[in-house]
C-alpha cells in the first residue's frame, strides 16, 4: 500500500484527463444475525428428545440503514502503469459524508485507497468501473463476455464475470456477476449482482444499479446475512479531456 501511495504523489504531473464527476446515490442495508448467546445450548426436550419449548440459547438480531446523497469524483491525473488518480468524497442526508480520499483505479475493477481515509462501499462500486479499459473489446469473447479473476490477495478470492446485453453507437448496458470468499476466523461470501448503463465513448457509468447478499458463518457462534442495494445515476459530467 505504501508503495502505491509514493506512485500517486510522484505521478501527479502525468495528467492525461481532468475534471468532475457527480453521482447521486442511494444505498440500503439490511442486516439478520442469528447468534449464540452461550458456548452451551439451553434447549429442552422431553424424554423422547422432542424440543419442548424452552431456550435454545440463540437470538435473533435485526437492523437496517439507508441513507442517499451524491458522491463527487476528482479526475486527476494517469499512473503510468495505467492506473487513473482519482479523489472521491461523498455527502449523504443522514450519516454516510466522506471527505476526499485518493485512489487509484484500473480498468481490471482493482482499487488502491489511502488506508487513512473512509472511502464506503458504495464509493468502491462506483470506482470499480471507473478504471480506463474497464471495457475492452480484445477480451471479449463471442458472447461479447470477459471474465475477471479468480484471484486471491489476503485470504479474498474474488472472480467477476461481464457480458455486454445490448450496444446502441457506444451507449451499453453490461451485467456484473461478482462473488468474494474471505477466509478467516468465520467463512464471509459476497455474492453480487449489477446492472450497468455504460458510455463507452466517455468511459464512464451512466447509472449503477447493485444488489449483494453477504454471508457470515461463525461456526457456533451464529450466522448473519446483510443484503446491500446500491444505485448509482450520473448527474454531472465535467471532465475537460480523454485519454
């Protein structure tokens, strides 16, 4: 991460586009956590081992957050090994403001931020395909689909695949199939499903729309499933050059 950080400092003067980009956003959790309350089950059964209705030692948690604002990208400045330099901040109505973060993008949906800064996921599915080259033609098949990954970096494995549904003079709409395996203490799968407007002349998302349901299994300590919606529509357009 240092290394990179070093990179976007000494590469500022690479400047091959500037400008602003406006999103406006809305994003919703909703969260369900079964959980353990004790390492032993208090649950009672009668002489025939049937439940009987007692405590079973697990509680159930639910919770949700939404909020809505706009998410402002800075354009400034190409790494050289392609990677587009960008500061992106967000202002929501209720508890989601960001202040500016530097990142680095790459056409691969790869994203490198400042770990000092607070960049949200709904940042993250925004700069994902913000990188130059995100569409590609020479890796397209004849199904007009590229795959991305599988990799693995830190215990995350992540493989996304795209396939373009329609082209209309440039003006695209592209389906995301993306799933992310973290292994750690407890097994956490991401499985997500987006609808892009993409406008290849511009290289940019025109509107995002997300639906992801996470999966956490603690073992005996419980389970929890949070399902993330996440919309994303272009409002303002400002970039004075391409690449």
């Amino acid at each position: 991460m240092a290394v990179a950080l070093v990179l976007i400092q000494s590469s500022a003067r690479a400047v091959e586009m500037t400008g602003e980009l406006v999103y406006h956003f809305s994003y919703s959790a909703n969260q369900a956590i079964q959980a353990r309350d004790s390492s032993q089950s208090a649950e009672s059964t009668d002489g025939n081992g049937n439940y009987s209705g007692g405590s079973n030692g697990i509680s159930h948690y639910n919770g949700s957050l939404t909020d809505k604002g706009t998410i402002t990208v800075r354009i400034t400045g190409k790494q050289p090994d392609g990677g587009l330099i960008v500061s992106v901040s967000e202002q929501g109505e209720n508890v989601r403001k960001a202040p500016p973060a530097t990142c680095v993008v790459y056409g691969n949906t790869n994203i490198i931020c400042d770990p000092n800064k607070t960049v949200y996921t709904e940042e993250y599915t925004l700069l994902r395909f913000l990188g130059s080259n995100f569409v590609d033609p020479n890796q397209l098949d004849a199904n007009k689909h590229w795959r991305i990954g599988p990799s693995t970096s830190q215990g995350q494995t992540v493989q996304a695949d795209y396939a373009i549904a329609s082209n209309n003079n440039g003006v695209m709409q592209i389906g995301e199939t993306r799933k992310i395996v973290t292994n750690g203490s407890g097994k956490l799968e991401t499985d997500i499903e987006t609808k892009i407007h993409y406008d290849y002349s511009r290289t940019v998302p025109t509107s995002v729309e997300e639906y992801a349901t996470q999966r956490t299994d603690a073992g005996l300590s419980g389970t929890s499933t949070t399902t993330y919606q996440t919309t994303l529509s272009l409002t303002t357009d400002s970039i004075l050059s391409k690449p």
